[in-house]
C-alpha cells in the first residue's frame, strides 16, 4: 500500500526507526503484486484484453501497485543513503544491518522493474492493440458486426477504455504530488533533526556560561577580599582577574 508522508513524518516523532515498518508494507505489497500479476498474464493470454473487464481491472490495479512501490522504495532508498553517508548519527545501524537495507531495496527493486518491463513490453501491447482491433473488425462487418453488438460489450468495452485512461492520467498526477509531498516531508524531518541538534549544542553553552558565571562570582568575591591594601597588590589583583575572565571565557567558547 502507498506509503505516504505522514506517515514518515509520525514515526519519526516518535524516534523510531521507520526501515522496518516501511519494509514490512513494501513485502506485503509485493506478494499481492505477485498474485495480481497471475492473473494478469493468465487474462492476457486467454481473453480479449478490450472487452474483459476483469483484465482492465486488474491491468488498471498492478499499474497502481508499481507506482505505489516505487516510490516507496525509493524512499527507503533514501534513508539507506542517509545512513551511509551520517554513519556517526545512526550508531544502532551496523554495517551488517546497512547492508542488509542495501540489499533489500536494490532486491526488490528489480523485482518491480520485471513486473513494470512485463506491462510496458512491446508484446503486451501488440496484444490488446490486436484485441481491440479484432473487435473494430467485428463492428465493421454487416453480418458479424450485428450479432457481436447485440451483447452488449462494445459500448461498454469502449467506455472502460476511455475510463482507465483517464485514471491512469489522475494517478500520474496524484503520484507525482505525492513524491513531491514525500520528498518534502523527509526534507523536513531532516531540518527538524538538526535543529534539534543545535538546540541541544546551545543548552550545552548556556550551561557551560552560567558554570562559568558563578565560578567567576566566586573569584570576584575572593578578589574584593584581597583588594585595598596597596596600590600594587590592586594592580596585579585586576592583572589576574582580566586574565582569568579571558582564560573562563576561553573554555566557554572552544570547550
């Protein structure tokens, strides 16, 4: 089933690792794929692609199927590549586990290039072009043509044809906003993970301030104490708190 990007966006809120619930979807998408494809290559192959219905549902489902898993895998091949390349961020991710990703995604992707290849293939097409030539044909013929119109399939036939065209132009559509969605909702993740980081790294600071704040205030009470007695011991007192405030703000800096 489509994966969409709320869903990415969600369990990334709750910091958990998304491959394997992603992955577990993909797997059950490809077995009915698999069953789907059946079939669709047993309809193809004993039935007239331009009148059975049952072929132009099913032509119409497995063409929705890969484009769904397509995307899906290529947004897993998008977390696979961002673990490669922020090995330091993912350390409950080993090689073994990385590669096993690799290997599923890339998989599984020539699985869905076989299927995609069988439906576009040329053969496919010379196939149903030839069936609803077959039917054009029986149209034509003044004694054939009558009795193949009284069942009734031509109209319909011609109507479901037109319909899947259809669909199939609103789904490119729906498809490509939802890899733009897609892509929009991992790039936001993304965003929001590092400015977490940031924010975390400027707590760090602050703290790492206020610590040498009040280390100062200490020093500072100390240094009034030894101040007063001459001019000299006021000088080299100051000498030594002008050092150490650069020396604390040093620390607070480059720590």
């Amino acid at each position: 089933r489509r994966i969409m990007a709320e869903d990415y966006r969600r369990m990334n809120a709750a910091r958990a690792d998304p491959f394997p619930i992603v992955k577990e979807k993909v797997q059950t998408a490809v077995r009915q794929l698999e069953g789907d494809m059946m079939t669709w290559k047993d309809l193809l192959k004993r039935t007239n692609t331009y009148t059975n219905q049952q072929f132009q549902r099913t032509h119409r489902s497995v063409k929705k199927q890969l484009r769904s898993l397509n995307s899906n895998l290529k947004a897993l091949s998008q977390t696979v590549k961002a673990v490669e390349s922020q090995r330091a961020r993912f350390e409950n991710i080993d090689d073994y586990e990385l590669t096993q990703r690799r290997n599923f995604v890339s998989e599984t992707t020539i699985v869905v290039d076989t299927y995609q290849k069988l439906i576009n293939d040329p053969a496919t097409k010379k196939k149903r072009e030839g069936d609803q030539r077959k039917v054009e044909e029986l149209r034509a013929e003044p004694t054939g043509g009558a009795s193949y119109a009284d069942s009734k399939s031509q109209p319909l036939a011609h109507q479901m044809q037109e319909q899947e065209e259809l669909e199939e132009q609103q789904d490119e559509v729906l498809d490509d906003m939802q890899t733009v969605l897609g892509r929009l909702g991992v790039a936001a993740d993304n965003i929001g993970l590092e400015l977490e980081e940031h924010k975390e790294l400027l707590q760090e600071l602050d703290d790492e301030i206020v610590t040498a704040q009040g280390k100062m205030g200490v020093a500072m009470k100390k240094l009034q104490k030894l101040l007063g007695t001459s001019s000299n011991s006021k000088i080299c007192c100051l000498f030594m708190m002008f050092l150490m405030v650069i020396i604390l703000l040093g620390l607070a800096v480059f720590a």
